[in-house]
C-alpha cells in the first residue's frame, strides 16, 4: 500500500495557502503615497548628523522594504530586522551601516522563504507519495512534471483586476507517457490520499499526453478567471 508523508506535505500545503501578500489596493496606495515622505525625511537626517552612504545607495528600496514589513505584519523574524534596519538609518553612528545591510540581507531572505506558492509531489523509489519540490516560480514547477512520471502540484495563482486581486488555488495531477497502465489505473485512489491533505481549490487539472501543450501558467490562469467571475477594474493591470 501507497504510504504518504503527511507531516511534510502538509507544512508545504500551509506556506502555500499562507498568502501574506496584501492585495487591497487602498493599503498599497496608502503606502506609496507615504513613501516620499518617508524618504526625503531619512535623507534631511542623514545630512543634519554627517550620516555618509555610498554615492549610489537605495534609499527607495529600503524604505520600502521596511514600510512593506510594517504594513502587512509578516512574521516576527522580518518585523525585527525592520526596525533593526530604520534604527540603523536614523543613526548618527556611520559605523552602524553595516548592520543595516546585514538586517537587508536578512530580510530579503525571509521573504524568499515567504515566497513559497507552488509545491510538487512525487513518487519515491519505495512507491510512496512524498514533496518533491517547492518555490514561486512557473517554469521550475513546470519542469518537474517529466514524461515517464506520476505528479502532483499545488499552486496558488492571482486573478482579479487592479482594484481587487485574489488568491486562488489549483490543484494538478500528471500522468507521463511513459507511466505503465497498471500505475495509471492506480492514481485515482492515491490522489484521493493527497486530496486529504490538500482540501482546499478553485480548479483542478489533469494533465498528460493529449494535453501536455495546455499546461502553461497562462492557460490556468484562463481557468481560474473562470471560474472566479469577473473582473471590474479599469482595465489596467
């Protein structure tokens, strides 16, 4: 019997379902609008208090990165390397640059592991369902669905218009060309197990050799606006 690694799959599951990107465009316009703000502000310190910078160094990327920290209250390991970064900033210790590129650098790595939307899993060589694989971006999620391979996939994708963007979840089963008939026969019942675990999506999809050349993210996404209605923007994306 087909055994499946639920512990793992399940926390994948989670990051993926765990959207902590905020999508009310009042919260981004908000931020944007108190951006210049922000920085002729950390600017007009730094001059008063002989703060001296690199020539070429980006005030905007990391005001924003910092205001974005705040504005949608990610988890705490971020939130301290924000204000260990203002901190820094406002400093009249030039010496404390180098912290502030240290609290950039860790923040920028948080949100890589906050980036997770896409999990793969797969068969191991004893039979069993375990992940595979997991990140943000398409064509890497794309490339680990092979010909001679049972997959599975969980994505989280976005529709809407500018003025209200959605998360919404899909769901992807592969069956290769090269997947014997007795395996084929199978994967009905053992996807039935990963659906235990991965309960919640708008969409699934069945991919495989008659309609391999439709697995693309711009076809799913066609999908997904279908099934989500539609859309009342101003048509700007």
């Amino acid at each position: 019997m087909v055994k499946i690694d639920k512990d793992e799959i399940l926390a994948a599951y989670e990051d993926v379902r765990d959207d902590k990107t905020d999508t009310h465009w009042q919260a981004k316009r908000e931020m944007m609008m108190k951006l210049p703000g922000y920085l002729e502000a950390v600017k007009r310190v730094h001059r008063e208090r002989g703060v001296i910078l690199p020539r070429d160094y980006d005030y905007s990327y990391t005001l924003r990165e910092a205001l974005c920290i705040y504005k949608y209250r990610f988890l705490q390991q971020e939130i301290k390397a924000s204000k260990i970064l203002c901190q820094s900033l406002l400093s009249a210790n030039a010496s404390r640059f180098s912290t502030a590129m240290k609290a950039r650098q860790s923040t920028q790595n948080s949100y890589q592991r906050m980036s997770t939307k896409k999990l793969v899993l797969k068969y191991n060589e004893e039979g069993d369902i375990e992940l595979a694989a997991k990140g943000a971006e398409f064509a890497e999620f794309r490339s680990q669905f092979v010909d001679n391979e049972r997959t599975y996939g969980f994505l989280r994708q976005y529709t809407g218009d500018e003025l209200s963007k959605r998360a919404k979840f899909v769901f992807i089963t592969w069956i290769g060309t090269g997947v014997s008939p007795l395996k084929r026969a199978k994967t009905g019942a053992e996807k039935t197990m990963v659906k235990e675990i991965i309960k919640s999506f708008a969409v699934e999809c069945l991919f495989g050799e008659e309609n391999a050349e439709n697995f693309t993210e711009e076809y799913i996404k066609e999908l997904l606006v279908k099934a989500g209605g539609a859309n009342y923007g101003t048509g700007e994306r």
